[in-house]
C-alpha cells in the first residue's frame, strides 16, 4: 500500500494517542472527519494499523528495571527460533521479543521488579535452558519513544 502525507500525518497522531477522537484525528491530517474516518478503515483493512493498545508505564506496576537481554542460541537450536520467539513472548515481564540477523539471534526487552528479578529471569528462563548458548544483560536508564511515521 502507498501511503501520502495524509496517511503518515493519521499514523503520527495515533501512534501517539490511539484514543484521539476521529474529529481530533481529522483536523490534525488536515481532512474532513468522513475522509478521517474512511483513511483508518482503509488503514486498518491492509494491516497498517494492526491493532489500538495501552502504553503502560513498567514502573507504576511494579517493574521499574528494564533491559535488552542479548541471547545467542546453540547450532542445533535453529530450527526452533520461531518457537522459542513466542515461548518467550509470553513470560511475565517480556515486553518485546526481536528475531535477529548477526551476532545475536534475540534481543528479549523485559521489565522486572528489581535486580533480583531480572536475575531469577535470565537464570530461569535463559541460561537454565540448553538451546541457549549465551545471554548478555543490558540495563536501560532511559527510553524515548519515536514517532517516525
């Protein structure tokens, strides 16, 4: 699908409030709200815009230390690198999982409740595991959200 400056000014202002009413969302693209309207449907239907969710903020639910947790898998695991994605994508605590090219094959974005935690998590869940060949642990202090749309 090619998108105009239309659709990038819709994806801008969802991206960052999803919640905004259409006529909001209609005067910030600079069309009229039925346009608006028929741009996100159109949006939506091509799977641009896959779903409207909450930004909750880790720390105000009790798990205000994040990292990007670096795991390389031994050779004879490749064939489950799929599956090992969504096995991790729905512990306690993931945020984002990412399938790589290069040195690592997952960056594993989690927040946990403190060091201890996020200790029990690599231990538990990463180094226990025998198709994992190496984890590296990254703290992150600060996160910024990008709107590039």
């Amino acid at each position: 699908m090619v998108l105009d400056a239309v659709d990038h000014r819709i994806l801008r202002a969802l991206a960052q409030d999803a919640r905004v009413p259409n006529n909001a969302l209609a005067a910030r693209a600079g069309v009229a709200p039925s346009t608006c309207l028929a741009r996100v449907r159109a949006l939506r239907d091509k799977g641009v815009i896959r779903g409207f969710h909450a930004d909750v903020d880790p720390a105000r639910v009790g798990r205000p230390l994040q990292a990007i947790i670096a795991v390389r898998m031994q050779g004879h695991a490749r064939a489950r690198l799929t599956s090992f994605l969504h096995e991790l994508a729905g512990l306690p605590g993931v945020l984002n999982v990412f399938l790589l090219g290069g040195a690592h094959d997952f960056f594993v974005h989690v927040a946990a409740p403190d060091t201890d935690g996020l200790n029990d998590f690599v231990v538990e869940h990463l180094s226990a595991n025998p198709d994992v060949a190496l984890t590296e642990t990254n703290l992150i202090f600060q996160h910024a959200q990008a709107y590039v749309f």
